[in-house]
C-alpha cells in the first residue's frame, strides 16, 4: 500500500497545527489511477489544491472522507500499486 498525502510543499508558510478540508473525491475506491492524475480535491487556507495519484494503481481506501479534515503528513487515502 501507499500513502496519499497532500505533498509538504503545499504546508509551506502554513501556521502550525492548521489542517486542511477534503473538499472532494474524484475518483471512488476501485478505480484504476495513473501516476500524477488528480484524485482529491482539498482546500488548506482558502486554496484549492489537487492531490495527484504517486503511482499507477488502484485507489483502495478512502481514509479522510470529502468534508472531513486532516493534518500535515496524514495519508488522505490509499493506493495498491499496479505492476
């Protein structure tokens, strides 16, 4: 399994213990994803940023549900990697 996490630089200049929204999912678990193909939306100090795909795969859990907040570093979901 991988972790998919929003990428450290987008916490650049974030104040500490701030988190961010899952404004929504793209994709559903089970579906097949290329690397770097958005798969989240989320929205950290009123900036919607996509979170890509690390690796082809398939998105195998969803842990952070769209509405639902996270913090730096925790994996928003989950991927099973094809190959």
């Amino acid at each position: 399994m991988t972790a998919i996490t929003l990428d450290d630089a987008a916490w650049t200049d974030v104040e500490e213990g701030t988190e961010a929204l899952v404004d929504r999912w793209l994709v559903g678990e089970g579906a097949a994803v290329r690397a770097g193909q958005p798969v989240a939306s989320v929205v950290l100090v009123k900036t919607t940023i996509e979170v890509p795909a690390p690796a082809d795969g398939v998105l195998e859990r969803i842990l952070v549900a769209a509405g639902e907040t996270f913090a730096r570093g925790a994996p928003i979901g989950t991927l099973r990697e094809s190959g």
